[in-house]
C-alpha cells in the first residue's frame, strides 16, 4: 500500500470512529471502506500507538467487540467541568441485581430473587429500560421463564469488551464464554 493511500485510510477509519455512536467493528468498518479486513485491523493498531503519544487526549479502545474514540480518563475532570451529565445513579438493588446478572448470565428473575432474596420486577424493569440487560431467551424448564443477559451497552459503560474482563469475585466459579 502507497504510504499516501495508507495515510488517508487511516484518516477515514479515523474518521468513523470519531462519528460513530457506538463501537465498530472491524468487519463493519471494512464493509463502509472497501478495505479488507487484515488491513482495517492493521490501520487500528497504528492509529492506537499514534494515540499512545504523550498528552494526546483521546485514545482508541477496544470494547463490546469493537473500537471507539474516548477521552483519557485522566482528563475526566476537566470534561466534568464542560459537561455536567445528568444521570440518575442506580440505586443499590439495581446494581446488585446488575452483578448477578452479568456473572450468573443468562439468569432468570426467580434466579436473581432468589440469590437477592426480594422480588426483582421492577429493578429489572429499570434496568431493561435503561438498555443494560436484555431479554436472552427462555429457559427450557416449566413455564419457560425468561432469561435475562447484559447488553452491550452494559460492556461499553464498564468499558469492557467481553464479560471474560469481569474481575473475579472469590467463591464464584469462573465466568464460561
């Protein structure tokens, strides 16, 4: 690849990923470019160590099986000072019922009742209406309950790629892919 059309390759990647409101995927991004798959992932992996620099703002990562710009998290507090976000915390029921979710996944809402030891509805409720848990399947059992799973805009809040990157809690067994 001429040095020309790689540098302006990378400037549209760049590009995309700058626009893009959620994280893309190699495969998408190559669908977007004409650019084939290998070359994409090669292009992102430069782009990432340009970010790496010294006082660069922004860098490139890695989440929910694809890429996005973000800023520095060392830089938070000044983007604090621009944006004051107006987001309603969870309440300690929906975080609780968050965790088993995403480490006992897929998990009915009798499952999760029954490790949290109240009833689930609502804080399961808020929790699919805030697009961090989804509807997975059923369960093939009587009744056949719904099981329920993170999204991933759940990975991308946590800033995470898959669930794998969990840490481990002790006296859980290891997460299965």
């Amino acid at each position: 690849m001429v040095l020309f059309f790689k540098n302006e390759n990378k400037g549209i990647l760049e590009s995309l990923l700058f626009v893009a409101t959620e994280p893309l995927t190699v495969s998408r991004m190559s669908q977007i470019t004409e650019i084939e798959e290998q070359t994409v992932s090669e292009l992102i992996k430069e782009i990432q160590d340009e970010y790496t620099e010294p006082h660069k703002g922004l860098m490139i990562e890695q989440v929910a099986g694809g890429y996005r710009i973000v800023t520095r998290p060392e830089y938070l507090p000044y983007i604090e000072k621009l944006y004051k976000p107006q987001v309603n915390p969870l309440s300690q029921a929906a975080l609780e019922t968050l965790a088993i979710i995403a480490y006992k996944h897929p998990v009915t809402k009798a499952e999760i009742e029954s490790i949290r030891g109240v009833k689930a509805d609502s804080v399961v409720g808020t929790l699919l209406e805030r697009g961090l848990v989804e509807e997975v399947g059923r369960k093939d059992t009587p009744g056949r309950p719904i099981l329920y799973g993170v999204t991933n805009k759940f990975l991308e809040y946590l800033g995470l790629n898959d669930l794998d990157q969990l840490p481990q809690i002790d006296g859980l067994p290891p997460l299965v892919s």
